[in-house]
C-alpha cells in the first residue's frame, strides 16, 4: 500500500540509489489504487543511464502518461524537458510521480516549478542507499537532504530505504540502511515511510520495522544486465 494523500509525489535519490527503480514501482502501485489520470515524469537531466522514459510503452499499456524529454529523438539523450510536466501540476485530477535528477543541478530543475506545487500538495521522498557512496552514515544523508532542500526549494517529506545489491540483496542489507534511515529519521523528524526489497525477502523482515515493506519488481533493469 502506499501511505499518505498528497497528489504530488516527487522522488530522488543519489545516483546508483535505485530511485528510477522505486519510481517505476511506485506508480504501479499508484496505478492500482487510484481513480482518474495518473502521469509519470521523468524529470531527470543528470543521469543517462536507467531512465523511466525507457518504459514509456509499458507505462501507457497500464494507463499511466509518460512525461520526458521535449526533443522527439530516441537515440539522443538531451536534457531537454517537455512542457507538459506541468499539465498535472495544474490539474488536481492528475495523481502525479516526479522521477527528479538526484544531485543539485537535478534539484534545482524542480526550483522553477516550485510556483506551481503547492505546500501541503506533495510529498517529496528521499531515496537512500547505504551501500552507496555519500549515503552510508548520518552525516553525508543529512548535507544531502541539505542540498536537495536547498536546489528543490521544497522539503524532505519522507525517507525511502533502498539499500540494495540488485540480486544479490540480503536482509542484513535492507537492515543495515534501515538503521541509518532511522538514525537520520531521529534526527531530523523526517517519517521512514518505505522499505524496499524483492518479494522473496518480504518475509524476512521483521515485521514492526519503521515505515512500509515495499516489494518491488525490476522494471528498469533487465535490459541492461
């Protein structure tokens, strides 16, 4: 299940943290549990590689509307972005998921939009992964957040832990991020809202952990590996 009301879902995360990976999931998700129009943007202008945009048929064939680059060219990756990202910002039927670039230039994309989404009407995730660099203790999470609220000009509303190593993911993984998470949840009064792991794991995970289980399917990887 997916926690919490707000109509805008934006979610990042450093680069190797499996953000696109989450946003995939989630708007699945999204899909199943809600009415009306649900899009997908895919904001990201930093990293090339693992984009939602590579999905769009697969989004439209479950109802959801792809929103990416503004340049009709496949085979190039210009960080170009269409204007259409800001129909569902303007459009309280739209349920609406931001896949955001996850490094201050990234961030700073969403800044010129800040106008159009309203306090009280997001939900801004920071994905985190503690096997990856910048992300592996309480410090360099807390300049990240740091970064992202300073760039987005919108506030950290929840935390997501993706600690993971693809296939090769173990519990003591996804228990080691969830203890930084808390750890930085303690700190800032930031909510853990997700814990992330492949279906065959679900189960064991202790049970009263902080925030959601959430299983996931790998959408964005089997063309690569």
């Amino acid at each position: 299940m997916i926690t919490g009301d707000k109509r805008i879902r934006v979610i990042t995360g450093h680069y190797g943290s499996g953000k696109s990976e989450f946003s995939m999931n989630y708007v699945v998700k999204l899909r199943e549990m809600v009415e009306g129009k649900v899009a997908l943007a895919d904001m990201d202008v930093v990293n090339v590689y693992f984009r939602t945009r590579e999905q769009s048929e697969f989004l439209e064939s479950i109802g959801v509307e792809p929103i990416s680059s503004s340049v009709n060219a496949p085979t190039l990756d210009i960080p170009a972005i269409s204007a259409k990202v800001k129909t569902p910002m303007n459009d309280d039927s739209y349920s609406y998921v931001i896949d955001l670039g996850g490094d201050n230039v990234g961030a700073r994309v969403l800044a010129g939009y800040r106008g159009l989404i309203k306090d009280g009407d997001y939900d801004f995730l920071c994905v985190v992964n503690a096997n990856r660099e910048k992300t592996q203790d309480l410090q360099q999470v807390m300049d990240y957040i740091k970064i992202l609220e300073e760039n987005s000009k919108l506030k950290v509303t929840g935390l997501v832990n993706n600690t993971h190593m693809i296939h090769d993911t173990t519990t003591e993984d996804i228990m080691r991020g969830y203890e930084l998470c808390k750890e930085v949840s303690d700190k800032t009064g930031i909510p853990l809202k997700y814990n992330t792991c492949i279906e065959n794991l679900v189960d064991e995970l202790p049970a009263d952990m902080d925030g959601e289980i959430f299983p996931i399917n790998l959408y964005m990887r089997p063309d690569w590996l």
